[in-house]
C-alpha cells in the first residue's frame, strides 16, 4: 500500500509511465524480502544462499531504479536545454536503471565480501563512463 501512495501520484504529476508498477513491485518484493526471506548466512556463491542473494539484488535494483526515477527526470528538466533531449523519458528510465544497476551490483560486492570505498569508486565511475559513451553516441547521431 506504500508504494502505491508512494509512487502513483509521482507517476500522475511528472508524466512518468511504468512508475507506479516497478516502484510497486520493487518496495513490495523489497519488504518482503527484508521482513521474511531468512538471512543468508553464507558468503555470495555458496549453493543454499544464492535464491537470497538474487532475491535481494533484484529487491534492490527494482525499487533503487524506481526511487532514483523522479530525481533523474526533474535533474534533466533543470539541466538539458534542449526541448526534445528534455523530454525523453526513455533516457530517464536507462540513467535511473544504470543507477539501480549500480546499487545492485553494491549488493553483489557485500555478499562477495570484496565491498570496499576504492571498489564502490570504481564501480560508479565504470557506470558513468558508460553513460558518458552512450549520450555521446546519441549527440553524434
């Protein structure tokens, strides 16, 4: 019921199609999963604790990708002078799923028991290189 007071009125107000769904479904399978799934007690790869693992990742990328959404779309109103780049939300949802992308593969990292400041740092500037790479494709187009 949260997610649905959260994220159906954000979906109405900023034009925002498929946001009340994945935010929804990520809160939801995110509560879930933290209330009632039992901690692993493994690391990552060990067999019996994989399901929670992935459970989680999904969890977390799902509801990360939906929470970051609206802040991604009104930075880019502000930001992009453009009209058209502006109001392409299309780019929104891939910067705000890059975004989950990157809190996931966190998650990944904790179980691997390898999260540290210089790995996390890596990681997020591999995740805006690319970024960087894929708007400058599609400036060059």
């Amino acid at each position: 019921m949260a997610g649905l007071l959260t994220f159906v009125p954000i979906e109405r107000r900023m034009e925002l199609p498929g946001l009340a769904v994945e935010g929804t479904g990520g809160t939801m399978l995110l509560f879930y999963t933290l209330a009632l799934v039992p901690p692993p007690t493994g690391w990552w790869l060990s067999l019996p604790d994989l399901p929670v693992y992935g459970l989680l990742m999904l969890a977390v990328f799902w509801s990360a990708a939906a929470t970051t959404l609206p802040f991604v779309h009104a930075i880019r109103q502000r930001v992009i002078q453009q009209r058209p780049r502006r109001l392409n939300v299309r780019e929104a949802h891939r910067q705000s799923h890059e975004i989950g992308f990157l809190a996931a593969s966190l998650v990944v990292l904790s179980g691997l028991r390898v999260l540290t400041v210089v790995s996390f740092l890596l990681l997020a500037l591999i995740v805006v290189t690319s970024e960087l790479l894929i708007l400058a494709r599609s400036e060059a187009r």
